[in-house]
C-alpha cells in the first residue's frame, strides 16, 4: 500500500473549510448597511474572544432585553471546556443568565444575538425559553440548527417561533473560529 501524500483531513480541517464556504450574504456593489444588531454582535464577539482564552471554541451570546438596551444585555460564552459541562454553550450560559435576572424560566420579547449559529440543543432552549428573536453571525453547515441542518426556531410543528436575523459582523465570527482551530491545529503538531 502507497502512503497518501497527505494526511487525510481532520473533522477540524472540514469545519474550516466549511466555515470559509459558507458566506453568509451575497456579495452586492451596494455598501454593506450597518445592522441594529451590530453593537449586541460587538459583546458577543468580547465573550467569543474570552472563550477562546480560557481554550474554549469562540462562540459568544448576549441576551438583549424587551426594551433593547444593549447595555442591559446578559452575556454568555461557551464554557464547555473550563466548566467541563457538555451543554455550558454560550447561549445556554446567557439564558440561565437572563432566566435568574428576572426569575422567569419565560423570556418573552428577548433578543438573543450570538456569534455562530445555534446548535440543536441551544436552538431548542431557545424555543423552551420563548425567546422572541435569535440573530446570528455566520452559519454552522456542520451543526446549526437555525437554517443549516435544521429550521427547530421556524418549526410550525413546534408551539413557539422566533425571528430570525443571520449575517450580522458573519466575517469577524467566522475568522475568529477559523483563527482557533488553525492555531489549535499548529499547536497539535509542536
Ligand atoms: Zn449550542
């Protein structure tokens, strides 16, 4: 048997490509407008960039209240990692976060905006929690469960559905997880 000239790609490898394939607007000639969400995306990213510090996959939420003052938003970030908890993924993180604030399991009219899209589980809190609207970076073919590989926020089956907004700041979300795993793959091979 000939040896492959290359290694075969890893699962992170393909998550790469997948995040770089994966443009979350078409490109137009017109300027990109500046998005409500943007500043909420701003705080999202600080958590993403706090997650990947601790060695966490850089994904951040912040959870904007009824009145939509950003600086009342709850923040979360993926904590899998440092907390060892299979589902301390930011968006879970922000809604225990916002659910005590007000001590209401229910959070009727609350934005959550977050650097990747959601996962089915984190997709489905949504739901549970009656979040009114789920704003998104950039998509996760692999996993997402907002338009990617699922629709569980648009689901008429379901008894509760949200707004969806996707491709607010998508580049800088999706550079810094291609950053993470890049660096995370130099660091395998040392
Ligand atoms: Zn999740």
């Amino acid at each position: 048997m000939t040896k492959p000239a290359s290694p075969p790609p890893t699962r992170e490898r393909e998550r790469d490509r997948a995040f770089a394939s994966a443009p979350a607007t078409e490109a137009t000639a017109e300027p990109p407008v500046e998005s409500p969400w943007a500043r909420a995306m701003e705080l999202a990213l600080e958590e993403a960039d706090a997650a990947a510090r601790d060695g966490d996959v850089p994904v951040g939420a912040v959870l904007v209240p009824p009145t939509l003052e950003v600086a009342g938003a709850i923040r979360g970030r993926n904590l899998r990692e440092f907390a060892q908890d299979p589902t301390a993924h930011a968006e879970i993180v922000a809604l225990r976060g916002a659910a005590e604030l007000v001590r209401r399991w229910r959070l009727d009219g609350w934005t959550c905006v977050v650097t990747l899209e959601p996962c089915p589980m984190c997709a489905g809190a949504l739901v549970n929690a009656r979040v009114g609207r789920i704003v998104f970076g950039c998509r996760d073919p692999k996993a997402g469960a907002v338009r990617s590989l699922f629709e569980i926020t648009s689901d008429p089956r379901l008894n509760h559905r949200l707004d969806v907004v996707e491709g607010v700041l998508a580049e800088p979300c999706a550079e810094r997880l291609k950053r993470f795993f890049a660096e995370r793959r130099r660091e395998g091979k040392k």
